[in-house]
C-alpha cells in the first residue's frame, strides 16, 4: 500500500498510471488527511506532492514526521528545496512531470528493504544454523520487521538481547537507543526516567529542523521484568496511549528474561535457547573458536565425538555466554577435551557474574550437575 498526498488530479493520475496495477495508491488531499488516515492505517511508503495548494508538501512532512520513507514531488527544480527535503528525511525527491521509470525505480528502491533475507552483524553469529528453532524465530522476525509493532523481546539469562534489538530497528533513518532500567530503581531514578523517556519519545517542534537522523526510531528498554508491579503497569499505560506529544512511530521493545512474568497483549519475540537448537551446536562451537582463535592468536583443535555428545548432553542454563565461556578458555588452554567437571566449573562462573550469590551460584550448578548425572546414568544414580 502507498500513500500519496496531493490535490492535484493529474499529478494522482500519473503517479497510478506509472505504478500500474503492481501496487495499490491510496490518495487523500491534504496533510490533515493524512494525518487521520495514518492513525489508522500503516502504508509501506508515502509520496508528497510538494505543491500542495494549502500548506507546502515539506511542511505536511513536518508535522507528519512519518515512520515510512517518504518520496517527494515538486514543479519546482530548486536545488536548496532538495537539499533541505533531504536532510530532513525525505527519501527522495523527484520532479514533476514525472518519468514513468524514474518513479517507478524510486518506489522500488525504498520499497526493497522488505527483510526477505536478514544480514546478520558480526556481534550475532551465534544465531546463525539450521535448526527448527532458529527457522521459526526469524520467521517471525521477518513479520515483524516491516510494522510499526511495539514488541516484548524474550531472552534467557545469557541471552544479548541487544543485537537482537538492533536487529528489529524499525525506522533505519533515525537512531537506535537502549535504556537499562535495572539502572532507574528508586523513586529518584524513576523520576529520572520518566524525564528521559519523554525526551527520547517527543516529536519535535513543527518548527524544528532536527535532522530525521537525529531522532529516536527504535527504543530497547531491557530487564523490564525486574521492574516493580506499579512502575511496569504505569510504562505499559504510557505506551499503550502515548500521550501528548509523544512519538507513535516509534518502536519500543521491552526486554525481558522471563516472559512468563509479564502479562500484555504487545507481540513477542522469544530468542531461541541453546537447549532447543541442540542441532546447531557443531556451528556455534566452530563460530566462538574461531572468534577466541584470533583474539588469542591460539590454533584450534575439532572436538571428538565423546565430547561433542557431552556437550549436547548438557543444558546450558547460561545459553550462549556459558558456552563462549567454555569455549574460550579451551582455546586459551589448548586442552579441548572437556570434562563434566569444566562445563559445570563454567556454570558455576556464569552464574557468579550474573551475581547471584556464592550459595545461590553453587546451588544453581549443582542442581545442572544432578541432570547432567541422570542422563548420563540414564536415571540410575546407583550405577
């Protein structure tokens, strides 16, 4: 669906004679217009005429500050005109009479960011593999991308939740930000935060010119669930209604590590954990050997086949940081050979930097030592 905003019959009638029937043109007059339709709908792009006859076609931008990539049009050749759409965010800007091919290429480019295929970061080649798990997560990654969703990001406790933020950004043309709220406890820091959201979440002045790269696209507001009843449910009732000023083309995602302690109807997003992608654990194992390879400057070694079912035998209660862990200090040793006593060594560490106590660390590896002993006696401790 395109949005195009002009009061200008032939300027709609070459904009949908050049799009042909490839793409559907929903056309309102003025920017108030479209402001009522966008309240309501979520066009994939939006065109501007900019010689709109009650208020110019970069003002309605202005006020509009849409999330979308937004082509412009324009009679005029004015190179400072372009200029300054462009600095604004205007993806484009073409000018009238159209070129049938010109449009339709500009349409196309800015509609192509369509995540068909994901290119993942360096910082998230733990999430590359096979698996059924991983399959079914960036599906949904895929549906979420292209809407303007709030969304509660799931993930366990050695879990980055950040890159996988980074990878939902919604608005590319603006920046990504993250709040700790773990940070914001205290009636003082409350206050604090509040100051902070509002700053992060404020359109601009109908006036301003802050550049659309200056603004906030995507918010993370990680470890939402170690939040206080009263503090959750007053952030989810700001988000919900966003009120005054406050930008709704911005996405926030919460994070949280336990999904079951939250109760909203906003989507989630649940990161795989290692336990349920057993299959890819040959990938992730040869992804942070190579890594600690070259930060070490140590050779590697492939694992054998008692250890590699040792290791799928095993859990992993702190998913990917636990492993990269082991995996790290194998390289740094040169010994590849793990024993149980090193993986629980390494759950016991884990669970120390995720300060826990010593007596609640202890407990937590003993307790992934009692599973690891049951299955590898299958359920006879007497054996």
């Amino acid at each position: 669906m395109i949005l195009l905003i002009t009061d200008d019959p032939k300027t709609s009638q070459s904009v949908k004679d050049s799009l042909g029937e490839r793409y559907v043109v929903a056309t309102v007059a003025t920017g108030n217009a479209a402001a009522e339709y966008l309240a309501q709908n979520q066009p994939d792009l939006i065109i501007i005429d900019h010689d709109l006859r009650d208020q110019d076609g970069l003002q309605v931008y202005k006020n509009l500050r849409p999330a979308k990539k937004v082509i412009m049009l324009s009679a005029s050749g004015s190179i400072p005109l372009a200029v300054t759409a462009t600095k604004l965010g205007v993806a484009e800007f073409l000018r009238k009479p159209l070129d049938p091919e010109q449009l339709r290429d500009a349409v196309l480019q800015n509609l192509s960011e369509a995540p068909a295929s994901l290119k993942l970061p360096p910082d998230l080649t733990w999430l590359r593999g096979q698996g059924e798990a991983l399959r079914q997560f960036f599906a949904l990654v895929r549906r979420l991308l292209p809407e303007n969703r709030d969304i509660i990001l799931v993930g366990e406790w050695g879990i980055d939740r950040r890159p996988v933020a980074e990878l939902l950004h919604f608005n590319r043309q603006r920046k990504f930000a993250a709040l700790n709220l773990a940070a914001f406890k205290g009636e003082s820091s409350e206050a604090h935060f509040w100051v902070t959201l509002q700053e992060l979440l404020a359109l601009p002045d109908p006036a301003s010119l802050q550049h659309e790269e200056e603004r906030c696209g995507t918010l993370l507001l990680d470890r939402f669930d170690e939040l206080d009843e009263a503090f959750k449910n007053s952030l989810l009732g700001f988000l919900r209604d966003r009120p005054g000023r406050i930008d709704r083309s911005v996405r926030v995602i919460l994070g949280v590590t336990n999904e079951n302690l939250l109760k909203s109807d906003l989507a989630r997003l649940v990161i795989p954990p290692i336990r349920q992608r057993k299959e890819d654990l040959p990938e992730l194992i040869a992804s942070f050997m190579k890594r600690a390879a070259i930060d070490y400057n140590q050779p590697t070694s492939d694992l054998s086949v008692e250890t590699m079912v040792l290791l799928s035998q095993y859990d992993w209660p702190g998913n990917y940081d636990e492993l990269e862990a082991l995996v790290r200090q194998a390289v740094l040793s040169g010994d590849f050979a793990f024993s149980l006593n090193e993986i629980i060594s390494a759950a016991l560490r884990q669970s120390l930097s995720a300060h826990l106590t010593l007596d609640e660390a202890g407990r937590t590896a003993e307790k992934h030592l009692y599973s690891q002993l049951l299955k590898e006696t299958n359920n006879d401790l007497t054996a």
